[in-house]
C-alpha cells in the first residue's frame, strides 16, 4: 500500500511541528513541544506533496515519518535526538505527532477512532512508478500503529500557537549533518585505533618483562660461579 501527500493547507491543523531543531527546504512549519519531553525534539512537515518529495529525499536516519492509516494525510516527521530509538519514543511525544496528523487529515480530523502509523524514514521506499509524494515501505513489519481516540484540541492548539515557517535548503542541511557524522567517526576510529596501539605496546612490554623476568637472577648465579672457578685451590686452604 502506498500512501498519497495531503497539501497541508488545513485551518484546524498544525502543519508541522518545529521542537528543538530541523529544518526543511521550501516552506516548512515548525511547532515548538517543549515542555512535552526534554531534551525537545523537533516535529516538521512540508507545505504540499512536492515539498514532501525533498523531505522523503533527504531525510536523516533519525527521521520518523507518520501519516493516518488508509486515509489522506499530511506526512508528519519527528527527528529524534542522537541516541534515541523510533521504538521507544516517549508517550507524550508520541501522542503530539499522533495529534498533528490526525489534524492534518480532511477526513482523519473528522473521525474518531483512527490509526496513526509511524516508520524510520530508512524504511520508506520510493521509485520511479509512485506519483509525487507517494510513498511505501521496504518492510511492513517495521511500522508501529497507535490509536487516537479523538482530536485532542489542547495539544493540537498548544503546537499551533508556536508554529514557524522556515525556508532551509534540505540538501546543504543534510549534507552538512553527513559531513559531521562521517568527522565524528573519523574522530572515533582515531582515538579506537591509538588505544588499540597503546593496548598493543602494553601488552609487549609486559610480555617483554615476564620473558626476562629470571634473567637477572641466571646472570647473578653465572658470575657467582665463575667467581668460585676463577678462586682455585688457594681459595679453599684459606679455610684448614
């Protein structure tokens, strides 16, 4: 099943939510959540569907993409923080983003009772045959669903009331993140491979010192009997 961009041009809904940081190119709406989770994370979604194409084209790994199941929807993205996991986003959060697409939806707003469906946005898939702002999954099994009762009017007007419009270039943004992933693991293979070398130099010298560990002593024991070799006979009359 593939799912179609709704244009975001609702006066009852949020279109998208800006809590902390991204940003998108063309026109984008952000939504602040703080107070909802902390650190804040930050919620986003494109104008129309073919704003949408460059967020389906230039998403980041920590991306999670949520739209109404089987309904016409605005694609709502959360981008998590570093470190955090799309299976265990915090309830709160959770119910935002669930909010902010139910809102997005013509007929989802209107219903109570509706799935909301989320997915990393690595599992999205998009080819040549799907129309603009079409999307579908690699994996079916790697999507969650949450149930939303109703349109929670609290959380829908909380996240309105801080909604930004930005004008960022999504490719720059994600090339710049990529350029300071791959530094960051440059750095870390660096400083992995000079503990690795300071391991590998302790472990010779230690390896050094239980080899030799008798050698002084063999070398004390040979000069003793030499000693006595070198004394003779005299060395002995010395004691009768």
């Amino acid at each position: 099943m593939s799912y179609d961009l709704h244009p975001i041009e609702l006066d009852h809904g949020a279109r998208c939510a800006n809590t902390g940081f991204w940003i998108v190119e063309c026109r984008h709406s952000f939504f602040d959540t703080e107070g909802t989770v902390s650190p804040a994370a930050y919620i986003y979604a494109g104008k129309d569907k073919f704003e949408n194409e460059d967020l389906i084209k230039h998403g980041l790994e920590e991306d999670v993409w949520f739209h109404v199941d089987k309904l016409s929807s605005a694609h709502i993205y959360l981008r998590m923080n570093e470190g955090e996991s799309w299976e265990s986003i915090p309830e709160k959060l959770l119910m935002d983003c669930a909010q902010l697409t139910k809102a997005n939806s013509i007929e989802g707003n209107k219903k109570d009772n509706i799935t909301i469906i989320y997915t990393p946005w690595s599992n999205l898939k998009k080819d040549g045959s799907m129309a603009v702002g079409q999307v579908s999954f690699k994996n079916q099994k790697t999507v969650k669903r949450i149930l939303v009762p109703a349109r929670e009017n609290p959380i829908v007007n909380r996240l309105n009331k801080t909604k930004v419009e930005k004008f960022p270039d999504l490719a720059m943004e994600k090339e710049e993140k990529l350029k300071a992933v791959r530094k960051k693991d440059q750095a870390a293979l660096l400083e992995r491979r000079k503990q690795e070398a300071r391991q590998a130099q302790e472990y010779k010298e230690k390896k050094w010192q239980k080899d030799h560990a008798y050698d002084e002593l063999f070398t004390q024991d040979d000069d003793e009997e030499a000693n006595n070799q070198d004394r003779g006979e005299d060395f002995l009359d010395d004691f009768m």
